[in-house]
C-alpha cells in the first residue's frame, strides 16, 4: 500500500515466555529503533521504500515481543517479518511450547520494507512474511517467497467465500503463494450523531463539503493516495487502477476542492481517531483498520460506512521465504495462525482489530466483538455483502502519477 505512510511517525498532522527478538537483518535494535514498528500499510507503490513505497498508518504502539534478540539459524527456531497482531503471546509463547521452538518477531513498518529486506540478504536470516495482497506477486516474481502447498492448509475449506483458494491475489504462474489470514475494507468513516445517513451516501461530500458546506473544516484524511484515489475514481465511475489523462484531470480536480475541505491531513492513525473524539472532525475516507479501536472500545457512534459506490479491499497473508530453515516448522506457524484459536488472536488481540478469514473462529466471538469488528449489528453475518461491496486492492501500473497529482492537490489547496 503506497506512500509517505513508510515513514510516517505516530500522531503525526499537517494541517492546512519463550525468547521472542526484534530483528533487523541478523543484528538487534534497540527500543528507539523500534518506533512506529506496528501498524497498518498503504496498498501498491513500488519495490524501492522510502516515500514512493508501501507506507505505514504510522503505528499504534503495542509491540507483539518483549526481549531484544538476535537471529539464529538453529532449526527450531523462527524469524518472521510480520504486522502488528502475528506476534501476542498467546500465539507465541504456545507456539514455542508446543513446538519447543523459539519465535522471532522484526515488526514492519511498510511492505517496501520486507521486500528491500528480503531482497537485500534477508531471505538468509527470516523464514515467514506477512505482506498485503498487492505484494505477493512481486515478491513472487522476485524469488523472495516460495510456492505453498495448498495441500498442506486443510483449514481454507473454513475460509470465507472470497479467500478461498483460487485467491488471485495471492497466486502467481498458477501457484499459491501466500496465506489469507485477515482482512478489511478501506471506506468512509462518519460520526453518525454528527452526520445524518443522507450525506454519506456517497465520497461526494468530501469534495462539496455537504448541501451546504457544512462539512467544511470538518474533514480529516490519512495521506495516503493509494489508498484514496482508487474510491474517487469509483465516484466518478472510473477503473480503481488506472486512469487516462482525461480522467485524470478530474480526479485532480476533485483532490484540489477536497483538500479545501479538510481540517487536518494524518500521518497516523492514533491522530485521526482522536481527531473524531474531540470531534475535530466529523467524516474521514478511511477504513475498518484504523477505527476498530474506536468501535471496541464502546463509541458506538463511529460507523465505518460503504457509500454507494462502493470500496476497496485489502488482505493480508503470510508466506514462506524462500529458503527457510525449517519449512515444516513454517508451515506449523501459518497453521496456528489460521487455526480458529489463532485467527481469534491475530483478529482481536491487537489495537487495531480485523476481521478473521477462517469461519470456524466466528463462534469464539462475543456479539459486541463481532459488531465492533465488522461495524455492523449482524457481525460476521454481514462479511459476504461487505466483501462483495468492495473491490480488492490491485498494484497500479501509475502509482507514481497519483502520488504527483496528490502532492499538487495539497500544496494548490493550501495544505
């Protein structure tokens, strides 16, 4: 998922037991080295990092390890690059039990990250990766991961429709190469005692700031272009992906007149839901991921809505690296973290909650989590219309233009 979100520190605004490590590469790093390490990716970008590069929602906090380590290549053990949420104790430390297996958590901070990783050495040192739907096929095409063994995972018959395999996202040359393990919508987000239903029905009122301007002022935005020109060209009934030059010119458009609406633009995520508690700001194009906490924690009023038009979708999944130094211990982890007990963990433990894939966990979930999670009072009975309601993120091949067109937008709007 592409951006400034790479680099982007926690709270951020402009306006206008076992032996658990964090790994980098095979030496250790320290507690300042760590920060912003958890958090949520931008989709798409290119392979090269830094700005133009998968970003991070700039983290939560809530670091999934408890020691500083180093990384070994004993066979029993484990190194794994990974989002917030693989990594709990309750995953772990069972895992290691279980297994008499040791587990090596480096958190990510984007997805260029784990790729420039792997391709600069790591793929000698780490044996799993997380990684967003938009990446896998890179990775695969760079030789980083290897195929899987669909075979080897007979829990995705439990797996919700939409992530069963064939899941083309995760398939390149006809093979499988990564794992489903959770997933979520990339939206509008309103305070719905703030916002009567009518005015978010579509992405529209963020560019017209309501019937009557009402919204302006009110409006807070992540900066991430990938994730939110693909929702304006669907408003304006234009493939997600790619854009000609003429459509383009009105997605610029639209980008000026609504970053005149804003309030403030995020770097991170924690900044904007406490842009919506202060009631700074009212409505936001932005998706379960960064308002889960919100919801768990008893603000009702905070709605992660589909307007009309629809959405986008994004999942996660966990490969093998190619090479790993014991690949039936690999397998082992992506199983547990697929299992019903697992996908529980991974759903729920974290700060920033998700949705599980596999349909066998949904029964560990109280109503009050599943409405929380899936911001809707059917809970996990709704996940086949959401699904359907919302396209899957895909890699653009302009990426780089809209990263152009958002920086212009900004500094033409005054921001």
């Amino acid at each position: 998922m592409t951006d400034s979100r790479s680099n982007a520190g926690e709270g951020g605004v402009s306006n206008g037991s076992g032996r658990r490590a964090f790994l980098v590469a095979a030496g250790s790093v320290g507690a300042a080295g760590l920060a912003g390490c958890a958090g949520r990716r931008e989709v798409g970008g290119g392979g090269d990092g830094g700005d133009g590069g998968d970003g991070s929602d700039g983290g939560d906090g809530g670091s999934d390890g408890t020691t500083t380590g180093s990384a070994s290549g004993d066979g029993n053990t484990l190194n794994i690059l990974t989002w917030e949420g693989y990594g709990t104790d309750e995953i772990v430390s069972e895992f290691e039990s279980e297994h008499d297996a040791t587990v090596n958590i480096k958190l990510l901070s984007s997805d260029p990250e784990g790729f420039n990783t792997l391709q600069s050495g790591g793929t000698e040192t780490f044996d799993l990766l997380t990684l967003n739907n938009t990446w896998a096929q890179r990775h695969a095409q760079a030789g980083t991961i290897e195929p899987l063994d669909p075979a080897d995972y007979p829990e995705r018959e439990n797996f919700l429709e939409r992530f069963q395999e064939p899941f083309s996202s995760f398939r390149h040359d006809d093979e499988m190469y990564a794992l489903p393990t959770r997933w979520g919508w990339d939206t509008l987000t309103v305070n719905t005692d703030q916002v009567p239903e009518e005015h978010y029905q579509s992405y529209e009122t963020l560019w017209t700031g309501g019937p009557n301007g009402e919204y302006e002022g009110k409006i807070g935005i992540m900066d991430w272009p990938t994730w939110n020109i693909p929702k304006i060209a669907l408003s304006l009934g234009y493939p997600p992906f790619e854009q000609t030059e003429s459509q383009l010119e009105d997605i610029r458009s639209k980008l000026v007149d609504m970053f005149s609406n804003m309030n403030a633009v995020y770097s991170g995520t924690s900044a904007i839901r406490q842009a919506f508690l202060q009631e700074d700001i009212v409505m936001a194009p932005v998706g379960n991921f960064a308002m889960s906490q919100l919801r768990a924690e008893g603000n009702d009023w905070v709605d992660v809505v589909i307007p009309e038009q629809g959405g986008m979708q994004w999942t996660e999944g966990l490969c093998i690296v190619k090479n790993p130094t014991n690949r039936e211990l690999a397998v082992e982890f992506q199983r547990k973290i697929i299992s019903a007990q697992g996908q529980y963990n991974v759903a729920w433990k974290p700060s920033a909650k998700s949705p599980p894939v596999n349909t066998e966990s949904f029964d560990m979930f109280d109503d009050s989590q599943q409405q929380a999670l899936m911001f809707n009072e059917d809970g996990f009975d709704a996940a086949a219309e959401i699904s359907q309601n919302t396209t899957p993120y895909e890699f653009s091949p302009i990426t780089d233009t809209w990263t152009d067109l958002w920086t212009e937008a900004k500094a033409r709007a005054g921001i």
